[in-house]
C-alpha cells in the first residue's frame, strides 16, 4: 500500500508540474484542485475521501464541508479525518494561485478552527504548498503566516519527503499513533492555551463588565436579580451566536444588533423572536420579569459582541464542541456575584466550590461509556419517533 501511494504521489507530482503553469492562474479554482490534486493525495494515503464504503454519516473517515465565505472566512475546515468518528486534524483547501506560505488568512483561518476543536496538527494546502501547524497556540488576527507552522513542503519534495508524510497522516500512521506521538513531540510550550480555559476567562470578563454596569445603571436591582440577569445575557448571546456559526441563524445577526443604538432594546427584541422559535427556558419570558426592566449601557454590549466575530475571535462556534462548553460552563458556574454596601458587584469563588478546591468536569469517554451502558441498552435500536412513544 505505501509503494503504491508513492507512485500515486509521483503521478499527481508530474502532473501539477506539467501544467503548472494554468494552475497557477485564479480561473483555477478551489473545488477543481480538490478534485483533481487534494482528494486523490489523501485517497493516496489511505483515506476514504468519497466514502465509497458506504458508511453512515456518523462514521465516515472524512467529513467534507461546502465553502460558504462568511465575513471574509470560510464557516468550515473543508476536510475533517476521523476514526471512529473522533477528529484528528482538518486540512483546508485554497486555490494554487493563493501564497500558503506568505498569506496570512489561510492560516488563521486554519487555526481558528483547529484550535475552537482542541485538535493538536491540522493543515492548509493547495497541492503546490502544504503547511502543517501546531495549533494549540491561540490563534491571533495579528499573527504572521509563520506562527505555529512547523512543516512546510513544496509539491516538487513530495516524493523526496513521502516518508516524513505517510508516517505521520496517513490513515495507517494514525490507526499505529504515529500521529498521536509526532503531535506530542512537536508540541511547545510557548504561547500554548486550551480553548477551554480562554473561553472561560472570556466569559468571565463579560460577567464582570456586565455585572458592574447593571449594578451601576439599575440601583434597585437585588443579588439574586444580578445573577439571574446576567447570566440569562449571556447564554442568549453565547447561543445565538452557535446558531449562526452553525447556520441555524443568518450569520452576524447579532453584530448587526451591536453596530445600531440602543443595543440592549435591540438584542431584547430578537431575544423574543428566538423565543418563539426555539420554546427553550433561556428565552422564556412569562418566567423572565428581570432582564426586559434592565438599563445596560451599549459600550458593555458591543465590547462583548464584536468579540464574538471575525477577525477578533478566536473562535470558531461550528466546531466548538460540546464536551468543551461543558467544561467551561461548569467552571464558570463556581463563581458567584454578590453586591458590596454601596451597591458595587464582586465577583467571588462560591463557598462549595472553594473548600472542594475547584470542579472537575467529566471527561467525554466516561461520558460515552456511562451512556452506552445505561441509556444506550435502553434505547438502542428505536427511532426518535419510537422513543417519543415510550
């Protein structure tokens, strides 16, 4: 299987050198190069790209995303390698006339979505270049096209380099951990940071600045009010933006809202049209007589706002995952804000939470297993619809 691959590499190689010259020019474009260069190089290494196995959804080796440019990015990686339906490094696709080396969006880009889905190597490539970063340095608009890369080929040393290659993604090298162990070597310490734990300081910066100016614009507002209200702000805005991320709501809907006067009435309002549309307990408002009373000024709601969008965030919301927003919610609950003599928010450690030292989160493979053998015997086999019958 590896000699052959090889040969498949040589073939694409002379192929791309031999008309180089047309691929190079912008007609050329991104779905042609996936097509005829991207798919058969990763198929060269193993991997389903078609999934001409036939698998479910759920269990394909590669997850291919149609581009949809959304505020100058791409909404998702165009390629997700999988086993067992786990990811284990995007690779996004650009056109040979884009400069992978010296372009800094596709990096970034990159980074971004790696980084939002805690996945150590992924890799930007038009076939002409290849870079493979590390991407568990958070991702910064500000950074160069070099920061986190530490591969970069050329296709003329695809051959000379196709063991350094196929030891490290193709499917055989990462089913062996090969993979696992090169991420691991690789890895620095400099400037490392799990999405995790900055989401967590994020959110805990909106508490505050939310917290503070409630306080200050609405004296009559009690402790259970303050933490009720703010934290109703900020899963509505934290949900609303998944939505989008994730194509359930038009994209920058709340951006908009954040960029008009009078902000906070505005976010209200489409507060309650997702009311009706999601019948969820964060939007209800028969129960919900605090937060539609509130004066908060619009500087605290665009701050919190535009640093949910591109090119400021670091995030990207449709890979997210949801072990990850577990984990930070849970630590983010084990704080608490109370309100001094002169009516000024603190925001302070609950008093369970600091004598048990901290909360831990349950890591998803115990979640899994705890799953699979209660609920899952239970259910295994039914239809949604069979389940609602029972």
């Amino acid at each position: 299987m590896k000699e052959q691959a090889k040969q498949t590499f040589g073939e694409l190689v002379e192929r791309f050198r031999y008309n180089i010259d047309v691929y190079k020019k912008s007609a050329y474009n991104e779905t042609q190069v996936r097509r005829e260069f991207i798919d058969p190089f990763f198929e060269a290494l193993g991997w389903d790209v078609s999934n001409k196995q036939g698998y479910a959804e759920q269990y394909k080796e590669v997850i291919l995303e149609d581009t949809i440019k959304v505020g100058g990015s791409t909404r998702a990686p165009d390629y997700s390698f999988r086993i067992g339906g786990q990811r284990k490094f995007f690779v996004e696709a650009k056109k040979p006339a884009v400069n992978i080396k010296e372009d800094v969006s596709p990096s970034y880009q990159l980074r971004r979505y790696a980084w939002s889905a805690k996945l150590p190597l992924s890799v930007v490539t038009d076939f002409e270049e290849l870079s493979v970063f590390d991407c568990r340095l958070k991702p910064s608009p500000n950074d160069k096209s070099s920061v986190g890369r530490i591969a970069y080929f050329t296709f003329d040393q695809y051959l000379d380099k196709f063991d350094e290659l196929y030891d490290v993604f193709s499917k055989e090298a990462v089913l062996k951990g090969s993979f696992d162990r090169y991420a691991q070597s690789t890895k620095g310490k400099k400037g490392t940071a799990e999405v995790d734990s900055e989401f967590l300081k994020e959110i805990e910066s909106w508490r505050e600045l939310l917290a503070k100016n409630i306080a200050l614009r609405n004296p009559d507002v009690s402790i259970h009010e303050l933490n009720y209200a703010v934290q109703k702000i900020i899963d509505r805005i934290i949900f609303l933006r998944i939505c989008e991320d994730r194509a359930i709501e038009p994209y920058g809907q709340l951006q908009t809202k954040a960029e008009s006067g009078d902000v906070y009435t505005h976010l209200l309002n489409h507060f309650k049209l997702a009311e009706s549309k999601y019948d969820s307990g964060i939007f209800d408002f028969d129960t919900d007589r605090i937060t539609p009373g509130l004066r908060i000024d619009d500087r605290v709601l665009k701050t919190i706002i535009q640093s949910l969008y591109y090119p400021k965030s670091p995030y990207e919301f449709s890979v997210l995952g949801v072990e990850i927003l577990g984990n930070v919610y849970e630590q983010f609950l084990g704080k608490v804000i109370r309100l001094t003599a002169g009516h000024q928010a603190k925001v302070e450690t609950k008093p369970e939470v600091k004598k048990a030292g901290g909360g831990d989160y349950t890591p998803p493979d115990i979640v899994d297993y705890i799953v699979k053998n209660t609920v899952g015997e239970f259910v295994g086999g039914e239809t949604p619809d069979e389940l609602a019958g029972l």
